[in-house]
C-alpha cells in the first residue's frame, strides 16, 4: 500500500504555528514511508476563501521545504460533491432540515437546562408531506443532515490516542450543507478523502468528534476508512491555549531572523518523547519519526526554546547554505569567523561591520594608549601573514609588561570596539593590514 497523506488547510488566512504543525507531521510520516504528501485546498467557502492566502500558504510551506508532490482545491470539485451527496440521497443517509437557527439555538437551550446533552432531536425525520409542502410554501429551504447510524458503533485504533469509541445516539446529526446549497466541511472532506486515496489522515485532536462522523460516512459510501492520528494540541510556554499561537506564522519568525530548520526541528519533536535537538537536516528528524512516540499531552511552544534552538542550528550551517543572505565581500573565511558570535542571522551586519568598521571608539587610559602605540610600532616590524595576532602578541608579551587581559583586552577593544566577539586570530587577516594600523593609531590618540 502506498502512503498518503494531506495536509488541508482552509485558505481563509495564514498558516499559524498550529497548522504548520500539523502540515510537517503529514510531510515527516509520508517521506518516511516513502508515499506522497498532498496539499488540499479547503475553499469551498468563496466569500472568506482567498487567492493571497492560496499563494501564501504554498510560500509557507515552501520556506519550511514541506513541498507537496500533489494539490487539490475542493472549490474545483463540486460536481463531484453534488454527485456523491445524491448517492447518500438515494441510500437515504442524508435528510432535509428546516428548522432556523434561532429554532435550533432554543431546543439547545432547553435540553441543557433539563440536564440533557444538547443532541439534535431528528424532529425534520418527522415531518410529514404536509408540513414540508407548508414550509417550501412559505420559501423555506432546507439545510441537509447526514444521518447517523445509531445501532452502529464508531471505533477506531487511533495512532496517537488509541482505541477510540463513539456512541453515534450521542451524536448529533451533522449538517452538511447549507439553505443555499454550499458545503460544510464535514461530507467534501470524507468524499476527498476517498477519491484522493488518502491512507492516514493526521491532524489535530480538535477533529477527533468529526472522525466518528467522518467515519459513518467512509462507511455510508462502502469506502475503506483511513487510518487517523489526532495529535494533541500546542499550547504556549504557560501550558495554556494561546491566542498569539494562533497569529504566529511564517513571517512572525522570519522577522525574529528564525531560520525553517528551527522551527521544523522543534515542531516535530515537542510533545513526543524525543529529546528536542539542534538538527538541521529534516532527513535525520524523518528517520526517527513515529506517532508512538507521540504523548496525549498537548505540545509546549516556548520561544525562549526556539531562540536557543536557532541559535545551535544558525552554528551548524555551511557558508553555501547561507551565502544568498550575506555581504558579497564576506566569503567563506568572514561566515565561519563571524557565525559562533551570532544568535541568529540577524547580526549578521552587526558582526561584520567589525570587519569592516567604522569600529566603536573606546576612551583609553593614557597607559593603554602608550601600550597601543607601541604594539602599533611592534606590528609595523612583522611579516603580515595568516598568523600575524600570535606572532604579535607574542613580541608584545616580550617586549612588554603585559600578559593575560591587560595585553589582549586593549588590544581587542582598538581592533572592534568591543570587549568581546570573534577569535582575533582569525579576525586580523579579514580586518587586514591597514585598517588595523589605522584603528591602532585612532584609537590610540
Ligand atoms: N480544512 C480543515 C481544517 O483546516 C481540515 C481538517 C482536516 O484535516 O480534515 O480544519
């Protein structure tokens, strides 16, 4: 059997976190099993679904590097929907409702307050000939229902969660299609779910009341039911469900400078019993992919968590990996020279305007502008080579006092600006002869 998996996200506004979430575990468990990943399009609500969110939903997910091998839009597939909702018609599993929301809202209410569940009562099953020539009478269209098989019970052996039971009496009959004919989600879905040959369906355990439904339906249509996973939900760094979680996305990290390898290594691992780890090749978290491993505790996302975790990964990364985003002039000697200095590629600028000055000037005691001006002399007599800091500290440990800090330090702060940053060794010869006699002499005036 081959694998597939989809990822399905409605293009009514940005991938958040959640969702990328949700996205890179389909895309981790079908490159493991060597199957495809595809991106299904939930848009068939065409006043709130949106072309820019098409568009920026493929640019996410190509930024992360989760690439699809297939796509689909349900606003494409109607007819079809039509043509498997008038099967359901016809095995009389769907049924028309006519009650107003207002009618439904107040049954609700009355069932909750007699400490009943608030289930849908199938009172449109009873209606009879009359009642409904009444109602198309008076203009009255109906919203459709699937119905439940009541004497069947719902089980499935969940990935994550386990064996699962639903009671379908428990249930209420959904709706899956409005007065004016448009679609909820729930029929579109399963229908896809068949035609595309899905196998797992992973997502979010907020679906899991939707799978025992789902579940009748695969069934009403004689369909085999894919296998699910329902993962647990994120939750910020506080153990709460976060609003900010569900605004954070793609371009919330590119402004904080995280690189898609962090948050990809992070999102697969948090609320699973692998360790989060700085690993950069998603090759490596895809071997050790596996929904066992997955907890029933929802998922922390802790930015503190991510920071340092880019921080690693930034570490890791090869001058070809990021030589689109630094100065030309930089190279491969200025990235590794620069790079244990950074958190993120954000300072990037910061680290090789050291390089490149205008440096910080610093106020020297009159005895460490004395020292300068010497080591500035000692420089003048040496052969400028790839080992020049050695050889110079070394005469001016000779020819001086000094040792330790009080040599290093003023040394460090005339050549950056600053007392601290990357190994002068491999500094000096980015920096080069004249700019750092000419940071000597300034800084020693
Ligand atoms: N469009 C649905 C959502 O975003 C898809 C859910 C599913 O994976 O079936 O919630």
């Amino acid at each position: 059997m081959t694998i597939k998996t989809r990822f399905a996200p409605s293009p009514t506004g940005h991938l958040h976190v959640g969702n990328i979430r949700t996205a890179l575990h389909n895309w981790m468990f079908a490159k493991k099993e060597g199957g495809t990943f595809l991106l299904r399009l939930d848009d068939t609500d065409a006043e709130r679904s949106k072309e820019e969110y098409v568009d920026a939903i493929r640019a996410d997910l190509q930024w992360l590097g989760l690439s699809s091998d297939e796509e689909a839009r349900q606003s494409g597939r109607f007819d079809r929907y039509q043509e498997q909702f008038e099967t359901l018609k016809a095995a009389g599993r769907v049924y028309p409702a006519f009650e107003t929301s207002e009618e439904l809202e107040l049954r609700r209410k009355i069932l909750l307050g007699q400490g009943k569940p608030p289930i849908y009562e199938r009172t449109a099953l009873v209606l009879t000939e009359e009642q409904i020539a009444g109602f198309e009478a008076e203009g009255r269209k109906p919203h459709w229902r699937f119905k439940l098989d009541h004497d069947k019970p719902i089980e499935w052996n969940d990935l994550i969660r386990g064996d699962q039971h639903f009671d379908a009496a428990l249930l209420s009959d959904p709706v899956i299609r409005r007065e004016d004919g448009s679609w909820l989600y729930m029929l579109p879905s399963t229908i896809d779910d068949i035609d595309m040959e899905i196998t797992h369906v992973v997502r979010g355990e907020d679906h899991v009341a939707n799978t025992a439904v789902q579940i009748q339906m695969f069934e009403a249509f004689g369909a085999k039911t894919p296998i699910f996973a329902h993962e647990a939900l994120l939750v910020g760094a506080e153990g709460k469900l976060s609003k900010r979680l569900g605004s954070l996305g793609v371009s919330g990290f590119r402004d904080r400078h995280i690189e898609p390898q962090s948050i990809v290594a992070l999102l697969a691992r948090i609320g699973t019993s692998d360790p989060v780890e700085p690993i950069a090749d998603i090759e490596r978290l895809v071997e050790t992919f596996d929904f066992g491993r997955f907890g029933r505790a929802p998922a922390r996302f802790d930015d503190e968590e991510l920071a340092q975790l880019n921080q690693k990964i930034v570490h890791q990364l090869d001058y070809d990996a990021v030589k689109d985003r630094l100065p030309e002039a930089m190279g491969v000697d200025g990235w590794n020279v620069i790079r244990p200095n950074l958190h993120d590629m954000g300072e990037v600028d910061r680290w090789w305007q050291v390089v490149t000055g205008p440096v910080a000037p610093v106020e020297f005691s009159s005895e460490d502008s004395d020292f300068l001006m010497a080591a500035r002399t000692a420089l003048e007599d040496l052969e400028w080579s790839d080992t020049i800091w050695k050889d110079w500290t070394s005469a001016l440990k000779a020819s001086t006092e000094r040792k330790g800090k009080s040599l290093f330090m003023p040394l460090r702060q005339a050549l950056t600006g600053l007392d601290h940053g990357p190994d002068m060794n491999a500094l000096l010869p980015l920096i080069g002869r004249d700019s750092v006699m000419s940071r000597l002499f300034t800084a020693a005036k």
